[in-house]
C-alpha cells in the first residue's frame, strides 16, 4: 500500500532491462514465524539496455538482513533501499549479487508472493509477486535458470515441490530435511512456485509423442485424495490434444498439480508445477456440479496448454498479457469443442462475452486487448483481455483458414521458442506463414469498444438479386474518442423456403471446387459496405455473424416469423440459438411495456408456439435445446437497455411473466421431457447426462415459474438426487419460485449433509445470495456472520457477496441502497486485506451509468471509497477511473 496517489505505467515507456540475471540460486528456510529467503543473482550487463552500472530491484514488504556483490558485504553507500524497491551504484558488467531477506508468509493475507494456505506454505508470482519474496528484477523480460533448496520440518512439511526437477533431498543435522529443485528452462519470475506442506497424491503418466515418459501428479491434502481422478483424464486428454493439434509436447519428465483453498484466481501455469485453486481441480458427484465439471476440464487444459503459450514463449511486459492469455483461451475453447459439443461450447462463451465482456468494454475501465497503460496489472487480468482477446485469436484462425493457422502457430513458438515477446511478434508470425496482410486487423489490438454492425437489405425481384449493407461503428472509450475502422470476418448464409441458398457474390467467379457454397465469410473492413448476391430465386431470409464470427454487436430488422424460420431451419447452431434469444429479447421487452403501462402481460403466441415446437423437436441435443429455451439473462437484459436505461425491477418481472407463460402453455411437453430425460445410471459427468440434467433443470424452472407442480417435483428431485448438480437446481427452483415454506427445511437439510465438503458450502452460500426475495440482504449480511464464512478466503468472498452483487440484480440494486452499502463496507474491509479481491468485488458499483434511478447511491458509494484512508492501487485505480 502506498500513500501517494499510485502513478500510472505506460507502454511508450518500455526500456529493456539493464541487468539480465542468467542463474538464479534461491533458499528457503521456511519457519513458523518467518522465513529467510537467500538469492545469488548471477548478473551481467545487458547490451540491448542503457548500459550503466545502475540496477534497481523491485521488493515489497521485504526486510534486508545482508547484501553482498561478489561475496563482499556491500557498503551501505553503494545502495539505497527504496519504498519498493533497491537500487544499487557503480556494478560491474558481471557479478554475483547475494540477498537475504526476511518474510512471514502467515501474515501475508493479499495471496500474493510467499503465504500460507490452511498447513501450507505456497506461493502466486504472477503478475508482481515475486518481489514480495526477494529483491529482484522482477519482470517477465528476464528469463532465468532457477535452482531452489528448500529447507524444512519434515513432520509439518514432507512435501517441498518447485519448479523443474528434484535433484536431491538430504537430512540436515539440524534435523530439517532439504531439497534442491532444478529448472532447465530459463523462466521469468512470475512463473517460479514453492509448495511445502503436508500433502497427499495421486499419480498417472503420460507418454509424449517422442516417447518421453512424464510423471504425472495431483497433490491434495489427504481428505480430497478421491477427488483427482477427473482432473487427471483431463490432463492427459490436454496433453495428448496438444501434440496432435498443436504439435506440442511435453518438455521435463515431471508435471505436478497442487490444490489450495485460499487463491485469488482459478489456477497458475508455473513451470511444471501449476498451483490451482481446490474449486477448480477437484471433482467429486457430491461437490461438483456439473458445469464445475466442464470447468475442472478446461482450467486443467488451459494450464497445461500454458506450457508453450506462455511459457516456452512469454510476454515481454504485461500490455502484451493477452498474447499468452488470448491465445490460451482460444486453445482451451478449441480442446473444450473438441472434448464435447462444439456449438454449445460456443453458445457458453458467446454469452459470457456478450453479458460481461461487453459490460467492461462500455465501461469506465475499458481498454484494449493490448492495454495502454495501467495503475495496477492486476486490474487487467480481465475479460477484455482474456475471452475478448481469445475471439481476436480465432478471428485470425477465421482469416487464414486451419492449415496457414497452424502454420503460424509453428512459426511462431519455433521463432521465439525461449524468448519474451509481444503481440506484434505473434501477428507477425500468421502474416508470414500465411502471406496474409493483417495491417488494418490490428487495431484489434489497439482500439477498445465493442464494434456495431448495422445491416440492412434490399431486394431486386426482377434481377434475383438480394444486397446487404453493412456499416460498422465503435462507440467512444476512455481516451480513444475516434476509432479506425476494424476488420470484422462476418459469416453468413441465406435462408430460402427449401432451405440454405447457394452464394454468388456480384463480381465473384463462382468456384466450382468449392464443397460448401451455401456459406461464406464476408470481409468488412469499411464504415459503409453493400455486398450483392445474385441468381437467387427468392428473397432470403439472412442467417448474420454465423459462429459468432466476430466480437461485436449486430442489428437487423428481423421480422419474429423471419427470426423463427432461423431458429428451425438455419445450419448454423450459433444463429439458431441466436435467433431465439433475439425473439426472446423482444418478446420480453414487449411484455416489460405493457407492465409500464399497467396491463396484463400478454406474451406472443408465435413465442409459445415456437417454445413447444423446440420442446418437440427430437433432432435437437438437449444441451443445445436447453440453451435455447433458457432466457437471456437480466445482466444481459439490463446491458442491452444501455446508458441510463436499465431498469432491474422491470426487467425482472418481465423475464418472469414470460418464464410463466411459457411454463403455463408448454406444461405438458415440459413435464413429458422432464420425467423422458431422468437418468437412470449413477452419476457420470458424461455429455450424454450433463445434457439430460441441463435441460431437466431447465423445464424444472419453467414448470415453477408457472405453479405448484413444478415446485412439487423440485421437493422430489431434491429428495431423489445423488448429485449436487440435481440437488442445486432443485434448491434454486424451490427458492427463487416457492415460499419460504418450500425451501427452509431442504437447505437447511443441504447443510446438514454437505456442511463438512468447503466446496459445496461455497454453492450453498452463492445459492442464497442469488435469491431474489426481499430478505436478501439481511440474508447475506447473515450469512457474512456464519462460522463457515471467512473473508480472508477468496472463495467464500466470491461465493457469497461476488455472487450476490453480480447475480442478484433486484437486491444488489434495491431503491433504499441497502445493498450497495454491503458491497462498499467489504470492499473496504477487504482493501486492507487482499486488494486484488477488493477490486475485482467492486465492478458491479462501477456500472453506474447504466442505472439512472440509482446512479446517485451508487456513486455516493464509490465516492466513500475514495476516501477511505490507505486506500491500494488496485481499489484506487478502479474507483478513480469509474468515478471520472
Ligand atoms: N495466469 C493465470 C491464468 O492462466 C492467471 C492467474 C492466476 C493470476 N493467479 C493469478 C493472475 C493471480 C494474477 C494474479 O489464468
Ligand atoms: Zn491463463
């Protein structure tokens, strides 16, 4: 914490380093009360940086016990200790500079550097961690050789894991047992890891396309030991998936996994020893939903996959962070589609982008891909950055087609195999392979916003031909008033009445090779475009933005019928799911009128009747049919109302008259597919059951929303399951359809059986913060009271108060501003406690804008924050920018 206004960094500013650190020898000697860190920085001068004999290591709650260059105890006039930092005079161009510092880790509450986690002693690096354990040129730029002895009570702490391998292990006379860890791979700081504690673990192998023989391993504390098995499958699935889509393999012979409760994010890709938060690596049917389930999958992939996007290549400072993460997500997102069904996997990510991707972009904190500055890079670990970054990835993969992709891809990981690098380097390397010209495609990076594409069509009956004209625009962000038009890949078809009409472009050769000529990507790369199809036999009905080709928002007068043929007929999965929710967007938005205006809501029989034909329709997957039944969601709702016009009571009792009306005429067909689909088998997280359980769930929360039969077969489900994924969607029926009544007694009865397993405590806690009654926030304000609360844990905090804050929108935004006061007070508790936690809570208050009823309390809220004495970087930054 500082006490001046925290400054900003910018990316104009970027200097190499002046020192590279070419070995670097760290020892622990871990203690109860604190530890003693000893580096020996093997340094020498840098020819590509301003070459001086000045050198300023960053440190941060560091206290220096000794300081020598070259085994000499340095004097204190050749250095200077700084506020967060060290800077040493007059070094020569080689040298060994030796530190000891001293830390403890068991006060460290901001998970960041050295701390404890329940027994254990682990560490988080990324982004600026590193310099809370020892003085040292602590950006990702300078890559290392890292050799680590550990020193330790073996009874508290058998287990001592780092990066790279185990060279050694040794009693000392002192009783304590060491271990040296070697890395081959030279590394940035923010990738070292520490673990020491007492751990259990399973083990599996996994040999690599070259025959290495890697031994794998999941540490666990002993009470979880049979809830790895998932998290493995995954990890070999990855691995094996790597190398035959990628071309990646494995690199040491030892990859290890650990699980700790108390992480500030869902998990770190540190070399050959990924740390991840318990939520996201164990699984078990009684804990684990089962979209936890698909998310254990992914994260153990994402990590993994980690290894070459980020690892093997870096960034080069943290603007170019989505160059690891951007393009990490897209290689999750592939793995996931590939595992299972690619249209949902779309549809999931679609939705995520579109009700919070787009919510920052339109935001006091919205920035670029590629940020241009910063006050705090934890602030930046964002959806911009990470989802928003992976589609201007797949875009790319759009542009060039599979084969010049994966071209580039090669290129680039053989071109900058061990280097620190940056996004320009990673296009550079897709122009090359691909003789593609991506110049106007960067500003991707560059610019923020989220582009609009207004189309709209004209038919020539006489001449069968059919235009499209698109103009694209970006709305202002902070600082970048004006935008350069974008490059936006846009697929299409056209419907006709027998189906998808074959494509000719006007001043197109038609191309006889061509398998497919009933879809296409068109470029547009203007403000203002017309594309004209010819020979058609009739006007079609156009299927836009197919696969979500492209981050931006689309608008076309659709007629509902127009938006109805799409949802049946169209081939692409993403525009059938689309259509429906446009339809649905309309028709609740109809009904929110009429509400307004005091009458009884009449929700469009083609909506009803299009319900049931979905409901019917025996060619539809019943994870896709579940999406496209399911609602948009009030978030999304309240984005799409835009600037100053959202309004979350409205919202939400237009959503639930539509959800009751559809219960209420499709009631047969639910409770038909409801009671088809019950899976009789045990518990698998299988496609086949993660499907049937999502779309039960689904009709379950129409059949509530109409009446008494949907809660009554809630109670049975509840009663029946032997899954929390079916007991959590009960419990969600019962409490935001039933009476206080129909949900007291399950869970407390949820409680009562699952109260000793933290994970699925922290579903129970996020369970009641979502529920839309009027006692919600002493509900929460209660809960916040409960023995198995802990503010320190970030999991318990986002479980609770993140979910209430984030998906509780009628109570987080109540009139009398009770629950905007609850998340300031925490915030401000935590803002001493874990900062990057406090911030990250904040960013539903920052949405202000939005909510024109409420943006006083609202910002009354933020202004007391800003007040607020000892006030972090990370809090600072988001306040200062989203009360400008
Ligand atoms: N690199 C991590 C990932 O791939 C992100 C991460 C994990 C992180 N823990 C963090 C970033 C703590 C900042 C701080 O998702
Ligand atoms: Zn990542």
């Amino acid at each position: 914490m500082r006490d001046a206004t925290p400054g900003t960094i910018h990316l104009k500013d970027y200097q190499p380093p002046g020192y590279l650190v070419n070995r670097t020898e760290l020892h622990f000697l871990l203690g109860e009360e604190d530890t003693i860190v000893t580096s020996k920085l093997h340094l020498l001068r840098n020819t590509e940086g301003s070459s001086s004999g000045e050198l300023e290591l960053d440190g941060q709650d560091l206290e220096l016990v000794e300081i020598r260059l070259d085994g000499e105890i340095l004097e204190a006039d050749r250095y200077e200790l700084r506020e967060a930092s060290l800077l040493l005079r007059d070094l020569p161009e080689q040298c060994l500079l030796s530190c000891v510092t001293r830390i403890q880790p068991q006060l460290n509450t901001s998970l960041e550097g050295l701390y404890r986690s329940q027994t254990m002693f682990c560490t988080q690096c990324e982004a600026e961690g590193f310099r809370k354990i020892t003085y040292y040129l602590d950006r990702p730029d300078v890559m290392s050789v890292f050799t680590v002895t550990i020193d330790a009570d073996a009874s508290r702490y058998p287990v001592l894991l780092s990066n790279g391998n185990l060279e050694e292990t040794t009693l000392l006379p002192s009783g304590d047992t060491r271990v040296v860890w070697h890395d081959p791979f030279p590394k940035p700081s923010y990738l070292f890891a520490l673990v020491a504690g007492q751990l259990e673990h399973v083990e599996d192998s996994f040999v690599t396309c070259s025959g290495r023989d890697v031994t794998l391993r999941i540490y666990v504390e002993e009470k979880d030991i049979d809830k790895c098995g998932h998290a493995m499958d995954s990890l070999q699935r990855s691995m094996r998936w790597d190398e035959e889509r990628f071309g990646r393999e494995y690199d040491l012979d030892i990859f290890n996994v650990v699980a700790v409760d108390d992480f500030n994010m869902g998990a770190m890709e540190n070399k050959s020893l990924n740390i991840f938060n318990t939520s996201c690596v164990l699984c078990d049917p009684d804990t684990t939903t089962d979209v936890g389930y698909q998310r254990v999958e992914a994260i153990v992939a994402h990590e993994y996959f980690h290894n070459w996007s980020g690892n093997r290549v870096t960034c080069r400072d943290w603007f170019q962070l989505s160059l690891k993460e951007g393009f990490t997500v897209f290689r999750d997102a592939e793995f996931s589609s590939d595992m299972g069904s690619r249209t949902v996997k779309r549809v999931e990510d679609v939705t995520l982008l579109r009700s919070a991707q787009f919510a920052e972009d339109a935001g006091p904190m919205a920035h670029p891909v590629r940020p241009e500055s910063y006050i705090e890079i934890n602030n930046f670990y964002t959806l911009t950055v990470y989802e928003k970054g992976a589609e201007v990835v797949r875009m790319i993969h759009t542009l060039l087609g599979p084969d010049a992709f994966r071209a580039g891809s090669d290129l680039y990981f053989e071109r900058h195999d061990g280097q620190a690098v940056t996004c320009e380097d990673f296009v550079l390397a897709m122009e090359e392979a691909s003789g593609k010209d991506l110049s106007q495609f960067r500003n991707w990076y560059s610019q923020a916003g989220t582009p609009r594409l207004a189309v709209s069509e004209s038919w020539d009956e006489d001449a069968g031909a059919y235009t499209l004209s698109v103009a694209q625009s970006c709305p202002p962000t902070p600082g970048q008033a004006e935008k350069k038009p974008f490059v936006i890949p846009l697929g299409i078809g056209l419907l006709g009445d027998a189906g998808n009409l074959r494509l000719q472009l006007e001043g197109e050769e038609p191309d006889p090779e061509l398998e497919d000529n009933t879809h296409t990507v068109l470029m547009v790369d203007q403000q203002q475009q017309d594309f004209v199809f010819t020979g058609l036999p009739e006007k079609p009905v156009p299927s836009l933005l197919r696969g979500f080709s492209a981050p931006v928002r689309l608008d076309f007068d659709y007629s509902r019928e127009d938006l109805c043929r799409l949802m049946s007929g169209d081939d692409d999965g993403f525009v059938r799911w689309d259509s429906a929710q446009t339809l649905a967007v309309g028709v609740i938005a109809e009904v929110q009128q009429q509400l307004a205006s005091g009458g009884e809501p009449v929700v469009d029989p083609l909506f009803l009747q299009a319900s049931i034909q979905l409901l019917q329709d025996p060619s539809l997957d019943p994870a896709m049919l579940a999406e496209m039944l399911t609602l948009p969601s009030e978030n999304y709702l309240a984005e799409l109302a835009g600037e100053g016009a959202a309004d979350v009571d409205a919202i939400h009792s237009a959503r639930r008259a539509v959800q009751a009306a559809v219960g209420g005429h499709c009631a047969q067909a639910l409770e038909q597919r409801y009671r088809e689909l019950r899976v009789e088998e045990a518990y698998a997280a299988s496609g086949a059951q993660i499907a049937a359980r999502s779309l039960r769930a689904t009709c379950l929360t129409y059949l509530a929303a109409a009446g008494e039969r949907g809660l009554e077969l809630a109670q049975e489900q509840f009663s029946a399951a032997d899954n929390i994924t079916e007991r959590l969607s009960a419990l969600r029926v019962l409490s935001h359809f039933g009476k206080r009544a129909d949900w007291e007694q399950p869970m407390e009865q949820f409680y009562k059986d699952w109260g000793h397993e933290t994970l699925a405590v922290n579903q129970w806690l996020a369970l009641q913060a979502t529920m839309p009654d009027d006692a919600a926030v002493a509900r929460v304000r209660h809960l916040m009271e409960h023995p198995d609360f802990d503010i320190r844990n970030p999991n318990k905090v986002r479980s609770l108060v993140g979910t209430f804050a984030g998906q509780n929108p009628v109570n987080f935004h109540r009139a009398d501003g009770t629950g905007y006061r609850l998340l300031r007070q925490i915030v401000a508790e935590l803002n001493a406690i874990n900062p990057q936690i406090a911030s990250r809570l904040l960013a539903p208050l920052t949405k202000w804008r939005y909510y024109s009823g409420r943006a006083d309390l609202m910002r009354a809220e933020l202004e007391q924050l800003a007040a607020l004495d000892g006030l972090s970087p990370d809090v600072f930054e988001v306040v200062s920018k989203s009360l400008k």
